[in-house]
C-alpha cells in the first residue's frame, strides 16, 4: 500500500489535489456563523450520505439489471462524493472535531479528516438517520427509500444553497443537480414499480412501510427553513401519481441508531482499521 | 431470472459529444421504456462527461442491411473512383469538409 505512489489523480477526477480535497478554498468560518454547529450540520449531512452511499454500493453487481447496476453505482459515487466535501468541511470548520470523535485514532495516521471520521468513528459517534441505516431490503424497498430521501434532501439543498458559509453553499449546489436526478431517476422507478405487477406493487408497498416509522426523523433533520413544507408536498405529488397511500404507521421509537449501522460500519471500516498506517 | 420473465426491450443510443456536430452510435441497453431508456443511456454512456445530448431509438425500429447482401449493395461502388471527390483542391481553413 504504502509503496504505491499516491500523486495519480484518476480516482479523484480532474480534482487539483488528490489528497486535499479543499485544497485552493478559504475554509475561514464567516462571522456570524458558530463553527461547532456548522461542523454538526456538515457532519449529520455528510454521514447520511455516506451511510446512503454505501448502502447503495452493495448494489453493485447485484442489481435487477446491468443498467441499474451502473444506474445505483452513479447514485452512490455522487452521494459519495457529497460526504467527503462535507466531511472534510466539518473538520476544517471545527478543528478539534476529528480527536473529540475519534479519539483512538492510530498514532501516525495518514488519514486525512474525512477519512478519519468515515474509517475510524465508532458507531455511536455518527450523525447519520437511521433511515439511511436500515439494510436495503429488495429493489422495491432501495427505490422508496431513496425516492424518499432524494426528495427531503433536495429540498434542504436547494436552501443550503444560501448558507453564509461560502463553502456549504458551493457543496450545496454542486449537490443540487445530483440530487435532482435521483430524485427524478427514484421517483421513475417508484411509479413504474407501484403501477407494474401485482407483484411489484406489493414489494413497493411493503418496502415503504417498513421504512415509515422511520420517516418522521428524516424529515426532522432535514427541516432547514421550511424545507419540510416543500418536501413534504413533492412526496405526496409522488404518492398520488403512483396511486400509493402514506402508510400509517406510527414514528420509530428506539435506539439512537440500529445494529444495521455497527454492522456497516464493521463492514466499511475493516480495511482501514486492519492497515491503520495505509496510504491510499 | 426465471424462463418466465420477460427481458426488456433493447434501445440503440446515439450521443452527442460536446464537440461533436451528430450523434454517434455508442452502444446499446435494456428499458423499459423511452424515458428509462433515456435515464440509463446517461448513466450508462455519458459518465465521464462525454455527453451533451442524447437519442434513444427501439432497436426494432431499426432496418439493418443484411451481411449476404454485401456484395450486390457495396461491390458496385468499389471501382467508380470518379465518384470520390479527389480532383477538387481543398482550399485551407474550410473546416468540416
């Protein structure tokens, strides 16, 4: 690991440092702004899409079809992609951020921030929802699931966007445009699916409700100056095209995050915490 | 995939590149319809940015020539070299041509 030189891009695209991914930006927090709540706020957004991102990931070459293979991978780099620049905002607006939440972080680490707080955080220190936690379920349930939170995330985003912080804002609407397709490519599928087959109509209906109880938290988190509002009716615009009810179920009630949290993070951690000296 | 299941119909995918004049064939996918079609032809085809625009056509929509009749469609035109353009000078900067 180690050995192999770092300094080619192509993983990172056309990014003009690989290893700093603000590298050129003034990450000075504006006046006006508390850079602890600014760094919680980058934080709880970039671990939702992280989470998401993962989840999505284990898609990959499981999917219904080659093309929504490829289709959820593109989700998920994007998403991705959203997680590391908020990340890596949140440690550079709060200094002391990364050795409050990873405070046993191996001695030496080459990690930069962002990938110390994704590989070496332990689960109680994420921000995440636990909508984004829960296993995916069938194809039915990933495409309610990230109808659903495309569309409440969206709508924050799209408000973000006129955060005093410069460097939320940029995120913001680099993000907007992604989001706006997987809202548009989930919403597709969610129509498609709750007027297809008896079959899928019944998976999409079940996928829903399962993930219901944990709806109520997602749209809390999401509520930036009356996102919710707007989120709230482009979801029902979804349901009525699709013929689908909002389920009635009652809100989750339970632990702060789910096992299927620890068991992802296990998953996605591994590599770094056995190589905690690795370069990548 | 059980026998029972039907594949989705196969669409033809022609992109435009951000300098390209026409569309180009690139491949061709699985949708379930038009607008699917054009979803995946994006994720599918444009993911390093190559696109700006994109056609979508049912693969049943196209007529191909077949491979027997090579010879009576292309042959004829192999010894008409008077058809070629080669005895006009190209003036300099004409671009396109």
């Amino acid at each position: 690991m180690s050995e192999i030189p770092v300094e080619s891009p192509w993983a990172f695209g056309a990014a003009p440092d690989p290893e700093d991914v603000l590298a050129g930006v003034d990450t000075r927090v504006p006046e006006g702004v508390g850079p602890v709540a600014l760094a919680e706020l980058c934080l709880a957004l970039g671990d939702d899409a992280l989470v998401l991102a993962h989840r999505l990931s284990e898609w990959c070459s499981n999917a219904p079809d080659l093309e929504d293979d490829i289709a959820l991978a593109n989700v998920a780099l994007d998403l991705l992609g959203q997680a590391r620049l908020l990340l890596a905002r949140a440690a550079a607006a709060d200094p002391g951020l990364v050795d409050r939440l990873v405070p046993d972080l191996p001695e030496g680490s080459p990690a930069p921030p962002e990938d110390a707080l994704a590989f070496f955080r332990d689960p109680d220190a994420w921000r995440c929802t636990r909508f984004v936690e829960v296993d995916n379920g069938d194809f039915a349930q990933t495409t309610a699931r990230l109808a659903v939170f495309a569309t409440v995330r969206l709508a924050a985003f799209a408000r973000l966007v006129e955060h005093p912080d410069p460097v939320l804002s940029a995120v913001a609407a680099k993000a907007v445009k992604e989001l706006a397709y997987h809202r548009d490519h989930a919403g597709r599928w969610f129509l498609v699916l709750a007027q297809g087959t008896a079959e899928s109509r019944r998976r999409l209906l079940e996928g829903l409700a399962a993930l219901w109880p944990l709806h109520e938290e997602l749209a809390r988190a999401y509520d930036v100056d009356g996102a919710r509002a707007e989120a709230e009716v482009v979801l029902d615009q979804l349901l009525a095209v699709s013929g689908v009810e909002r389920p009635e179920v009652a809100a989750y009630d339970g632990p702060r995050h789910t096992d299927g949290l620890t068991r992802l993070l296990a998953e996605m951690q591994s590599v770094a915490r056995a190589h905690p000296l690795g370069v990548w | 995939m059980s026998g029972q299941e039907r594949e989705w119909p196969l669409w033809e995918v022609f992109v435009r590149g951000k300098r390209g004049l026409n569309h180009v064939h690139v491949g061709s996918l699985h949708a379930a319809d038009d607008e699917m079609a054009l979803r995946h032809a994006r994720d599918v085809y444009t993911r390093r940015g190559e696109g700006v625009s994109i056609w979508v056509v049912p693969s049943a929509a196209v007529t191909a020539s077949s491979p027997d009749e090579k010879d009576p469609l292309f042959a004829p035109a192999g010894d008409k070299v008077y058809r070629h353009p080669t005895f006009y000078d190209v003036p300099e900067g004409v671009p396109h041509l």
